[in-house]
C-alpha cells in the first residue's frame, strides 16, 4: 500500500520539471567588479552563456572541451580573469564595454564568433555571468573598498605565479608540450599559449 502512495506522490514532484519550472539559478544578486548584479540578470546571463558560450568556454569556464581542445588559439579561460582584449593595461581586468566589444564584433583569426544579433541586454547579461567563475572579480569589490590596486595577480603573470597561481604557460589544462611548434613555426608567445 507504501508503494502505492509514492506512486501518486511521484506525479506532484516531476509536475514543476515537466512543465519547465524550476527555481531559478540566482536567488539573491551578487557584487561584481564594485557593481550589485541582481539575480535575474544572473541567471539569464547563464541561460544564455550555456546556449551561446559553452561548447567552446565550458559549463565551468575553464575552456576544456572538446570544441575548445580542437580551436587555436584556444577559448579564454574566464576563471583565470586573464583577458588579452582589453582597454587597461597590465593585469586591469577588462570593462564591460570591452567584453561587449569582444562579444558583438567576435575575435577575428580565432574561434571566437561574432554574437552581433545579441541584444545589449543579452550582452550585458552574459558580461555579469561570466564574471562569477573568477574571484578576482570579488577581489575587485575588496580592492575599490579598500583602495588597494589588486590582491589577486592575473595568471600567467611573475606575481602569479610566485603567489602559487598556476601560470597559463603549462598549467594542467595547457600543458606546454602540447604548443611548441607553435612557437618554433613563428607564432607569438601570446599565440603559443593560447591567448586570444
């Protein structure tokens, strides 16, 4: 008689996936590079990040999947917070409006379409998301409270890898014998890495 009273509860609990509903990704908004994202812009900017970004960048961010393996140079890793496309210098994490630049106009020689039929909005939304996989994003916030430049050093860099960050020049995912001739057919260093 159990057995059939979890049988009529079963309906009740699948209703909700089945119709499509579910709660969403973000339930409370999160403080981005100094600016308080709300939660649905969050979790539209992850719905879209799975449709548009993730075949080449992961569910994770870290760009190891088989798309991204097969492109070179390769996806950038968004938990590394190392972005080549950028208007500040050194390791300055870059502004919105150069991942929106990045985002509409694409990466030309490299993989990295471009998303032109994006709405701003849309854009704007992927930009917060992608800022979650980095903790310097958060450090951002500390360093604006704080007045203090950076406290995480972008990886790949001297300080970062002092500071036991792994270097993007032969870290786990990228291991240096897999992009040496490269660099030995002529290649810059940064394209060697897999740097876009």
């Amino acid at each position: 008689m159990s057995s059939l009273r979890a049988f009529a509860v079963l309906p009740a609990l699948l209703a909700p996936a089945a119709c499509g509903e579910s709660a969403p990704p973000f339930s409370a908004p999160l403080t981005l590079g100094g600016v308080s994202v709300p939660a649905p812009v969050l979790s539209e900017g992850l719905s879209l990040y799975a449709r548009y970004c993730s075949t080449c960048h992961g569910v994770d961010g870290r760009a190891d999947t088989p798309a991204g393996r097969q492109l070179d140079p390769r996806p950038r890793d968004f938990t590394l917070a190392a972005f080549k496309h950028k208007s500040g210098a050194g390791d300055a994490l870059p502004t919105d409006a150069d991942l929106a630049r990045t985002i509409r106009d694409g990466v030309p020689g490299t993989g990295m379409p471009p998303w032109s039929g994006l709405s701003d909005a849309q854009i704007h939304a992927i930009i917060q998301y992608l800022k979650t996989f980095s903790p310097r994003w958060r450090a951002a916030d500390r360093d604006r409270a704080s007045g203090a430049q950076t406290v995480l050093p972008a990886a790949g860099t001297a300080d970062s890898v002092r500071a036991g960050q792994p270097s993007w020049w032969g870290d786990a995912t990228n291991p240096p014998q897999t992009r040496p001739a490269l660099h030995a057919a002529g290649a810059s260093p940064a394209a060697a890495r897999g740097e876009r």
